[in-house]
C-alpha cells in the first residue's frame, strides 16, 4: 500500500461510521467502473485491430497508386 493511501485511509478513519461507509462505496464503485472500462477496452482493442490491419493496407495501396500516377506525370512531362 502506498503512503498516500495510508494517509487517506487514515484519515477516513477519523471520520464518523457512516461517512466512512459513503467513502468506501465510491471507492468500490470506482474499482468496479475502472475493471469495466478496462474490460471493454481489451474487447474493442481486439475487435479494432483487423479493421486497423485493413485500414493501413488501404492507405499503403493508395499511396503507391498516388506514387506510380505521379511517377507517370513527371515522365510525360519530361521532353
């Protein structure tokens, strides 16, 4: 446990029951929130990285067809 945590913890045991009971349920619902954004990150990330793989492949075909028309001007324009 870190000394910051410590020192929170500490200081919500000052504090009357009931307060620390609040305290703790926000803490929880935090570290629930957290693994379920952490959860649905890790499912996206997956179901993300072929359209990803297909997207690059796209730009690179592009770029190369955008290169050879380029390459086509310059030489037509060349007396």
């Amino acid at each position: 446990m870190t000394k910051l945590l410590k020192e929170a913890i500490a200081a919500v045991s000052e504090l009357p029951e009931l307060d620390q009971d609040v305290i703790a349920k926000m803490i929880l619902e935090e570290l629930a929130s957290e693994t379920r954004w952490y959860e649905t990150f890790s499912l996206s990330e997956a179901q993300l990285a072929p359209l990803e793989e297909k997207a690059l492949l796209e730009l690179n075909q592009e770029l190369i067809k955008e290169a050879l028309i380029s390459s086509r001007i310059d030489s037509c324009s060349k007396p």
